[in-house]
C-alpha cells in the first residue's frame, strides 16, 4: 500500500464526489424522458473493482447503494481481467440483483493504462420497457414476464463495437424507442464523462496512490458508521407494519416484521415473519430492501460520514426466500416503492425507543399515486399522474411537518393549474386534512384532503394508496396519524368508497375526494403546551372536540 | 435623460453604495480624477445610516466639491434581510376558495434527503395558517369565470385578517395569470378600503402558471415591501438632506437598475441586488478587456458565488431561491458554494481534514481577527502561509494576529495530524481550492459548458489570492484581476444602467401560433415596460428592447429562455430553431418534436453609461516593491523569499513574473510561479500561465 497523507486524502474524496456529481449533472441533462428530468429518477455511481461504491450522486434514496448488487452480477459474468477499453455492460433483471425492470443499470471500466481500476455505473427509471401496460409498471401484473423486457447482464458495447442485435431487440419491445435510446445513451456519456475523468486522475496522482486512497477512504467511513452504531444500546429491536394489501387481495394486509440486532457497531436486519411473497406487483427484490436500510443507517448515523460502500460494511441482511422482501421469480415487482417505504419505516421504527431523540414517530409514509387517462373533447389523448404526500411523525423537539415526502422517496406533487391545462379535469379543494395529525405532546403531521372532478369524457382512474388500514403509530405515548380514505362521488347519486387500490371508470360530473394519511404524535397528548394548543385552535390543524 | 457629450463635460460625480455583511463599499467616481474607494463598517440595524456616512465621508474628503452627484446608485440587502432574519411584514394571504393551504403544502420535497425529524420547507411563516382566507371566486383553465368574485365575502375576510394584525396583504387566485380580472378588482376593494396596507397581487408579480410557485414569491414581495418601502423612504430623505439631488437607483436581481420609486413596487425583484453588482461589474472588466468569457468567482467569508458570463452577458435564470425557498423572478444565475475565507478546517471522526460549510464568518471571524474565534480558518492559513500581509488586510481595518492563525492552526489540525503548522495551512487550501474547482466545473458542466473555454474573473478579497490555484485545477489559462476586486460590486453599480423587464403567461404551440398574434401580445408588455421606463425620465426611443420566450417541447415541464426576433422573416420558425439549438446546448440532444411557448418577457434597457472619460492613472509617488517576505509557495516544502509588489503603483504595460505577492488595500494576489501578470490600459491585472509548473497544487510529490 503507498502511504497518502491526510491532505491529498481529502482532495482526492471532493474529486470523487465531483466526478459523481458531474456523471449525474450529464446524466439528468442529457436524457429525454420526464421521469428523469423532473422526477430526477436516476443516480450515478463510482464503484471499486471490489464492487464497493467508492461516490454515489443520487437525487432520490431509492437509489441508494441499489447498483450494488447489479456490480457484483457483472464482475462475476464479466471477471475484471476480461473487460478492457470500448467495453460498456447492460443489465435489469430483478432476479440478478436489479430493481424493478424500467431500472436498467449501465457500466463501464474505467481503463487506466490498459488496466481496469474502477467501474462507473448509471442507473435511469426508463419511461417503457414494454410489457402489458405502458409506462411498465402494471399494478395489476401477477408475473415479472408482464412488466417488461428481462435483459440479463450483457455486453452493450464490446471493445467499441456496439451490440446492435440487443439494441434492435429493444427497439422492437418497447413503446418509445426513440426515448429509450435518448436515455440510454444519457447513461453512456455519463458513465464516459466518470471514466476520462477518474483516468485523469490515476494519471495525475499515480493508479496505487488512488488504490489506496480508496481503500482509506472505505475503512474510514467503515469506522466512522461503526462508531456511531457502536453509540446505540446493544440489543435486538424488533417492529411490525403493513402493507394495505397487494392491489389483487384486496381483504388481506401484509405483514412486514423486522427484528434489528445492534451489537458491537453492526447492524443486522432479519425479516424472518414477514409475509410471504404475494400475487400483485409489490414483491420487493433483496437491492430494494438493502436501500431502506442504508437509508435507515444514513438517517441515525452522523451526516457527515462521507457515503461510501464502507458505510454498508456493518449492514447485514436476513432476507427469508420466497418472502415479500426477497421473493422468487416469477413474481412481479414493478410497484416496490410502496413496499421499501414501510420497510424504511419499520426499521426505524424498530430503533425509535432505543434512540427517542434521533428517531420520531412513524410517518404517514404514503405517497399516493393517482393516474388519469381519457381524451380530451378535441379527441386528443391524455393521461396525468399525481404523487401525493403524507404527514410526517412528530419528534422530541417538533410537531411532524404536514404534507411532505418522507424516507426513500421524494417526488413533487402535481400543480393545480398544470393538472387543469393539461385534462378536462377540475380541482376544487387541495388542503391540509384539519385533525388528521397524531396527537402527543409533538402532533404528528397532517394530510391533505384533494377534491377532483371529471368534465368531460371517459376517465380510468388508477389509485394506489396505502394506510387506509393501518395507521401511523405514535411514539412516547403519541397516538396513531389519521387513515387514508378515498371515494368516488357519482353524478348519478351513490357514493364508492376505494380499498387502497383501485382501477375504475370516471364519468363527467362524478368526483373523487382523497384524504392522504398524518403522521403519529410523539408524547402524550397531556404533555402539549399551552401555546401549542392554542396554535392548533387557531389554525385550526386540530379539530375542536 | 440619456447622457450626453455636454453631460460628461460637467463635474458630474457617480456613487455607488453596496452593503455587505461587514462592510460597506463605496466607489465614487468623475471625470478626470482617480477613482475614490471606501470601506465603511456596516450599520445592521439601520444599513441607511452607513450609505449616509458613507456621503459625509465623501464630502469631508472634498470628493464632492465643485461638482454634483448626476448617480445615485444603490446594492441593498434590506430584502434579503427581512427574509433571512424573519422580520418582514405579517402578510395575510387571500386565496381561491378550497386553496389557503398551498403556500405550506408547496410541491411536497424535502431538501435534506437522509433527515427523518423534518422541519418545514415551505415558506409558511410569511403567512401562518389563521392569517390565511379563502374566497369563492374561479377562473378556469381557459381564462373565463365560472364563479363571480364574492365582493362582499372579500371584504369581510380581509376585515378580519387586518384586525388580526395583517400589515400586507398577497391575493392570489387560480388562473389569474390568465385572467387578472379577479385579483384586480379585490386590489381595488382593498386599497380603497385599507390604504394603509401594501397589497400585492399575483398576476402582477409573476402571471405565471402553477400555483405554489406563483403563491410563494407574491407573499414575498407582500412580506417585504413595507420594509424595503420603509428603508428607501428614508433613504431618499437622508439623501435629500445631505444635498445629494440625483434620483436614487437601486440594483435589481437581474442586473439592471430601477429607480427607486419603481424599486418600491416591485421589491421582490431585489434579493440579489448587491451580488448581481458584482457580476456585472465582472462583465464590465471582461468587456473592457476584450474577453466574452468568463467566470466570475466572488470569494467572501463563508460562500464563493459563481457566476457564468457568455459573450459579455451574464446568465439569467427566470426561477431563483432565498433562504432555500423558491422565488420565480428573473435573476442573475449566481451559485454560492459553502466555501470563503471563513471556512472552518476540522477532523473528521476517522481523523480526516475537512474545510468548511461551516464558517467563523465575520464575527468572531478567523482566529487571527482576535475576536475570540478558535477555529482554524482558511484566512489563518494564509496568513501563516505569508501570503497576507498581517498589517494591511481589508484596506487595515482589521490587524491580524499571527500567533493566534498559528495556535489554532497548530491545536485544530497539525498536531492530531502529525504535520507541520506550514503543512496543515496548504492542506487546508488545497482542500478548500479542491472543493471551489468541483464547485465551479459542476456549475459550468450543469449549464453544458466547458470550464477550459472561459477566463476567470477573481472577485472579494480572497478571489485572488485562490485564483491561480483554481485555474489550474480547471485547465483554465487566463485570470483577470479588477482593479479593485473587493470593490467590485460597489464598482459594478456604476456600470449598469436602468432595466425593466415585463413578463405575461402565453401558452400556444408554436405549430398554430401565428406571428402577428405574438408581435400584439408583445406589443401589450413592451407598452407596460416603456411606461415604466418613462416614470425613470427615460425615453423610449432611446431604450434597447429585447424579446424573450419559455419555450419548451409539448408535455415537457421545465422550459428554456429563447431570445425572439420579430422583425425577421419568420419569427415562429426562428424560435423552434432557436429553441432547438438551446436545448442542444444544455441537454446535449435535439429532435424535431412539437414545441410550445409558456411565457413571453420583454426587457427595455436604457443606454449603457460610457466607461470613458475617468483617469485610470495609477497614484504617483509610491514604489512598487516592498519588504519580500518568505512565503510558503504551494508545492514547495519550505518558505522562499518572494516580491512583495505594491497594486497601486502599478502602471500599464508592466509584466511581472511570479511567484509574488500583489498587494492592494481591498484584496491580494498570489503569483504563482508558471504564471505573468500584466497590467493592462485598464489598469486589470491579467494572469496569464505562461508555462505548466509541473508542480501544481494537487501534486502529491
């Protein structure tokens, strides 16, 4: 090992960082789908030839650490010592270690001297994939064959020469093709922008000065997460959430049950009694339960241990096959957002007494997603989707924030104006959901109430929500955030109420009215201030009585 | 009144005040003499009474005598203030029935993606949810009215948000940007009604489409116009008083002036007011250099600002922030960066150096200011590094303490780390140079620009003395020095002239728009901006005017700013070109798919302010060289002698070889070796690299 001082340590760590954050600036810029550009649904990685993430630039934690997996798959049907310049590889198969299929993962090799001394990795959400529905992610797939095309782990490019058979194959399978290659291609100057770069680098400092910073800069996050794990009570933790139901069995919740075992600075999650895998979409492959709990340790360990694969050393998961969090194929999986929210969730939850300061009360954790589709009266097509937030948990020193994104997620919600230009759609009511709060002593945060009406034509509505069932709990003695409800108003008279998950037909005149989950409280309710009380009366987010 | 050959003739003085955290800046200028500078300590609680002093000073110095002040130009951070500090007006916000809660719902994100107890992000503060009412009234998506304005209820509501303690009120409606008929009429109500409360109304502020946007930045404007109305009024007053007769100018985010009682109405549009001086008195040293390109970095305690400059123009982005919250109002694209002079050097829990966001800022300041700070900062790294001169730092307001930088330099860092005092001060600037160089290729990278095509413009006190550092980490092979860089904004105050922009929602595909409908929908904002500009004395014949568009691809959401040209052929078809063109630049992709306009923007710009006519003679009588002292070169192990050069004796056509410290009483430059420095006619120092050095700042060996 070539000794590095402290100085060029550190030099070297911000260039890292900047040679990430440059492979996802032209990873965003460059790539055509709106998905991407707005939803910012796309992460860029530098990752060592020991599969290790050496930089991550990531917009959404649900790209945390999430190419991991995807690296290992690759260097094991690609040794390293095969791979060499012009070389680019492909993959998105859950089972192999992807995500869900419009996830699809880009690496190349970082050549230095004809050696390869790193990976850098692109992963973008592609707006189609194929399968039974546009947009790929069908609530209502039973099978992984539905949701899209499989690809395995793949040469795309080889010694420069582009695979044109797999690239007509795509071109054949999905519904935009002109899109999918825009973004692909995205991926492919953002993993060539890492590699010149980090070539640039081996150049200027010399390939072992930079072997060895990387492996400093490893073990030190190492030592730094096992620092403050080490700082949390030895023991074993355990919590339980659910899941509504799988958007098929609409009478049936599904348990998510962890056990988390602090002991001397490592962190194991065990999912043993956790549902079994389940027909509908929500089936979570191992990489997604890996990024709820990275995020989870990144949220109670000091933010400014700089993130790295040495932060995931101590993390151990138990992942039971053939189990929601870890299911066997063909199950589908396109809709584990939803899944690797509570999974988030319950491992904090699971520390929250332990850690009552760092940890609050459970969040509303729903991100509702509402889409609506029909034509316009000039007979024009249209369809708009909606992400919409919940309440978040109060903490030991403030009321939960209403309406806000939460854990592994963070997607905007649709303006009002935008909604109404883009579809014969009106929207009367979008505000906070007075008294849906848990109460404590720290009120947990609210929900909105959002109120649509159809004007004109046939509108499918699909709705997929969770908490309708189960609420957010408390903490300390906090009470538990409202439900989720939602129905359908019909002009015709008659009212429907939605369980969680629905595909249904909206007609002009009819209206949906949606109230999104609070978060829990945190304290006894007792315990509230008098000047915090009376800021509830006067602004009326708690309802008298 | 454009000026004229008979107008320089006379003894007409220009001032131009920029406020600072710290300081107040003051440049004064006339024909014939040398350009006077003053750095004022600035008065947080009333910052009029140090632009005041500011004119006291001037006059007893006999700066003013025998002449007339002809400008009176001003940088206010009183908007940004009230913001930061929370100590604007209690806005009571009117809204559509069904909406009072979208200001504190906004768009939902959180900024701090791995925190889990949230605070939130959402200005609701300008408007708490009780001084918030609702209104039947609507307007749909086509512009018409589907509910009639409930007057009576209007008026009731606002009633009660007044005798709540409301002292502003913002009224902001759906749709008003397509139809202001609505908000227009309760203004009137309300003004009528309750004179004495400033009313803001949406469609005035920003006709723009999606609500939470549009929302947030007409509760801004409510917050702070009793403030910034306040502020200049006495201003205007105490200006008077001293005999100042000119018409008060302020500086406007964008870059253009405003005269004070356009200011007034409009103040949302001030929050960078004091930084965008800056980069436009960068374009100003650019442009009078023959240089196009440029980056401009501002170095000051706790941020670097950068900011991009294209063929002589600043970049203008039509959406900004304050305080992390969204404000949509055209501004000059400036990025700061957690990095300055009073960035804190620290270890990490693996024993790591890191530098900064955190900042000693100005009070305690560096260890070195002998204020009671500690912590080792980057100023005490230079100072230990013999690159400042510990008697002549910020024009010598403040004596700085050697054994002090030394102290907490070697407790915070060397020791733990095993290194040299001299050691741990370069770690500490490499570290911070390694971070502004990430900091500067991201904000080029993220605009589709290359960094190596540009030349930099090294502003604040330490711009120059990281400059060299910066340029070689970045390919970059040209710096230019202004003449007073840590005046530079006070300076660029003098170098802009009077702006108004008018904007107005206009969404049509560009396939079926037809060129005589846009030429009469610009017709209708450029009449609004000339009658602005006739209210500066300007007349419209005289002003510049320029078209824009928000164009973006149909079902796209996010739209780039396309220049327009309606006097060519085919106005539409040179927009899609245009807007093909742009979007190949900045997202590195074209494809013929349909567009649409958003927005149309019309800015009038008055005539520029001839630069000629001020000596820029260097003061006589001083020598250049003064006392070499060793200094700790990067790459060098051990101090070496270096010049000490004096700024201010400097003459053009100079050249001086690094390495060598430059020294002037707002800043100091390090001259590196591999580097020249030129003076030029204008008296702005550039920085040439007339060799690699093979020893840059990164070279480990």
């Amino acid at each position: 090992m070539t000794h590095i001082d402290p100085v060029t340590l550190e030099v070297l760590r911000n260039k890292l960082d900047g040679i990430a954050n440059e492979m996802q600036s032209t990873l965003l810029r460059s790539s055509f789908s709106p998905i991407v550009k707005e939803g910012l649904d796309a992460s860029a990685c530098l990752f060592s030839t020991a599969s290790e993430t050496l930089a991550q630039s990531i917009s959404v934690p649900i790209h945390l650490a999430t190419l991991i997996p995807v690296i290992e798959t690759f260097l094991t049907r690609f040794p390293l010592a095969s791979l060499g310049p012009g070389d680019l590889l492909i993959m998105n198969d859950p089972y192999l270690g992807g995500t869900h299929l419009p996830d699809i993962a880009v690496a190349m090799p970082v050549m230095h001297r004809g050696k390869a001394i790193a990976l850098a990795a692109a992963m973008t959400h592609h707006q189609d994939v194929g399968g039974m529905a546009p947009g790929s992610v069908p609530t209502n797939a039973t099978e992984v064959f539905q949701e899209g095309v499989r690809i395995p782990p793949l040469k795309l490019r080889d010694g420069g020469v582009m695979n044109e058979t797999f690239i007509a194959m795509m071109r054949q399978n999905v519904r935009m093709p002109d899109a999918f290659m825009g973004d692909l291609n995205a991926q492919i100057a953002a993993c060539t922008v890492g590699a010149r770069r980090l070539d640039e680098v081996a150049e200027k400092f010399g390939p072992e000065l930079l072997q060895s910073a990387f492996s400093e800069l490893l073990d030190r996050s190492e030592q730094m997460t096992r620092a403050a794990l080490r700082a949390i009570p030895d023991g074993q933790y355990s919590y339980t959430d659910y899941l509504d139901n799988d958007g098929i069995e609409l009478d049936r919740s599904i348990l998510i049950k962890v056990m988390v075992q602090v002991r001397d600075g490592e962190l194991t999650c065990s999912f043993e009694g956790t549902a079994d895998q389940v027909r509908g979409p929500f089936n979570c492959v191992p990489s997604g339960t890996a990024a709820a709990a990275l995020f989870a340790v990144r949220a109670i360990t000091d933010p400014e241990i700089p993130t790295n694969g040495g932060c995931f050393r101590p993390v151990h998961l138990i992942l039971p096959e053939g189990s929601l969090v870890n299911p066997k194929p063909p199950a589908p999986v396109n809709s584990r957002t939803a899944t690797i929210k509570r999974i988030t969730g319950c491992i904090l939850g699971a520390l929250k007494d332990v850690l009552p300061t760092r940890i609050p009360a459970d969040s509303g954790g729903e991100l509702l997603i509402l889409s609506f589709g029909g034509q316009r009266q000039d007979g024009s097509t249209f369809v708009v989707g909606d992400l919409i937030a919940s309440g978040s948990g109060a903490s030991s020193d403030c009321d939960g924030v209403d309406m806000i994104e939460t854990d592994a997620t963070n997607c905007m919600n649709l303006p009002v104006e935008a909604l109404e230009l883009d579809a014969p759609i009106r929207v009367h009511h979008f505000g906070l959901s007075q008294g849906s709060g848990g109460a404590g002593q720290f009120r947990g945060g609210l929900g909105c109430r959002r109120e649509y009406e159809i004007l004109a034509g046939e509108v499918t509505l699909t709705y997929r929500g969770e908490r309708h069932n189960h609420p957010a709990k408390g903490s300390q003695g906090g009470e538990p955030g409202a439900l989720a409800s939602a129905r359908i108003l019909r002009v015709a008279g008659g009212q429907e109420v939605i369980l969680s998950k629905q595909v249904t037909t909206l007609y002009p005149g009819d209206r949906l009215c949606i109230e999104t989950a609070g978060g829990g409280g945190y304290g006894a309710p007792a315990q509230r201030s008098i000047e915090a009380r009376s800021d509830d009366l006067a602004s009326g987010k708690v309802t008298a009585g | 009144m454009p000026p004229s050959a008979t107008f320089w003739a006379d003894m007409s003085i220009e001032i131009g005040v920029d406020i600072g955290g710290t300081f107040t800046d003051v440049v004064c200028r006339r024909p014939g003499q040398p350009t006077q500078i003053l750095k004022l300590p600035t008065t947080r609680d009333d910052p009029g009474q140090a632009v005041l002093a500011a004119v006291r000073r001037l006059d007893e110095m006999g700066a003013l005598q025998g002449g007339q002040v002809s400008r009176f130009v001003h940088g206010t951070t009183v908007a940004t203030n009230a913001v930061l500090q929370r100590q604007g007006a209690r806005v009571g916000l009117l809204t559509t029935e069904g909406f009072r809660d979208v200001l504190e719902i906004g768009r939902q994100l959180r900024r701090a993606l791995y925190e889990v107890c949230l605070h939130p992000e959402t200005p609701g503060f300008l408007a708490p949810r009780a001084f918030r009412g609702e209104v039947a009234e609507r307007i749909d998506a086509q512009g018409a009215v589907i509910t009639p304005l409930d007057e009576a209820a209007l008026v009731r509501t606002a009633d009660e948000l007044v005798a709540l303690g409301a002292q502003a009120i913002a009224i902001v409606f759906l749709f008003a940007f397509l139809n202001p008929v609505h908000e227009r009429r309760a203004a009137a109500l309300l003004r009528q009604r309750h004179p004495d409360i400033a009313v803001s109304i949406s469609s005035e502020v920003d006709p723009a489409f999606r609500e939470y946007e549009r929302t947030a930045v007409t509760a801004f404007d409510a917050y702070i116009k009793p403030i910034v109305d306040g502020y200049l009024d006495r201003l205007q007053g105490g200006l008077a008083q001293a005999g100042v007769a000119a018409p008060l100018q302020i500086m406007q985010s964008r870059g253009g002036l405003a005269g004070a009682a356009v200011a007034r109405e409009r103040p949302v549009r001030l929050f960078l007011s004091g930084p965008a001086a800056g980069v436009m008195g960068a374009c100003n040293i650019g442009a009078r250099n023959g240089v196009d390109n440029l980056i401009s970095i501002d170095i000051g305690g706790t941020t670097c600002d950068i900011a991009l400059i294209e063929q002589g123009a600043p970049t203008i982005r039509t959406e900004g922030a304050i305080d992390g919250y969204p404000v949509r109002v055209s501004m000059i694209d400036i990025n700061p960066i957690g990095a300055g002079g009073g960035s804190i050097a620290w270890l990490d829990g693996a024993g790591g150096l890191r530098v900064g966001p955190r900042s000693a800022g100005s009070e305690p300041g560096p260890a070195c200011y002998g204020r009671g700070g500690t912590a080792a900062t980057v100023t005490d790294a230079s100072l230990l590094l013999g690159y400042l001169d510990p008697g002549y730092f910020a024009a010598g307001s403040v004596a700085l303490q050697k054994d002090l930088a030394r102290a907490a330099i070697g407790n915070g860092v060397a020791k733990p780390l095993a290194l040299t005092e001299a050691e741990a001060a370069q770690g500490i600037h490499r570290v911070l140079n390694s971070q502004m160089a990430e900091g500067i290729r991201a904000v080029s990278v993220r605009q589709g620009h290359d960094p190596r095509g540009f030349s930099l413009v090294a502003l604040g006190g330490a711009g120059p003395l990281h400059a060299i550092a910066l340029a070689e980490e970045l390919g970059i092979r040209r710096i230019l020095v202004p003449p007073h860089p840590g005046v530079l904004s006070a300076q660029g105050l003098l170098d802009a002239t009077v702006e108004h922009e008018v904007t107005m929602a206009f969404g049509h595909a560009l396939a079926t728009l037809a060129a005589t409908d846009l030429a009469q929908a610009y017709q209708g904002i450029d009449n609004r901006a000339r009658s602005l500009m006739a209210r500066e004395d300007l007349q419209a014949e005289t002003c510049t005017v320029r078209h824009y568009a928000d164009v973006c691809f149909v079902g796209q959401s996010h739209h780039l700013d396309v220049p327009v040209d309606l006097a060519g052929p085919d106005p539409i078809g040179a927009i899609y070109q245009t807007f093909l063109d742009t979007h190949d630049r900045i997202n590195g992709h074209r494809f013929e798919a349909p567009a649409r306009i958003v927005n149309l923007r019309t800015v009038h710009r008055a005539p520029e302010w001839p630069a000629s006519g001020y000596s820029v003679q260097p003061a006589a009588g001083i020598k250049i060289e003064k006392a070499p002292r060793a200094v700790h070169l990067p790459g060098h192990d051990k101090a070496i002698e270096v010049a000490v050069l004096d700024r201010a004796a400097m003459t053009p056509g100079q050249t001086f070889l690094g390495p060598a410290i430059i020294e002037q009483a707002d800043a100091t430059t390090l001259l590196t070796s591999g580097w020249s420095a030129l003076v030029a006619p204008s008296l702005t120092l550039i920085l040439d690299q007339v060799r690699s050095t093979g020893l840059d700042e990164d070279d480990p060996h």
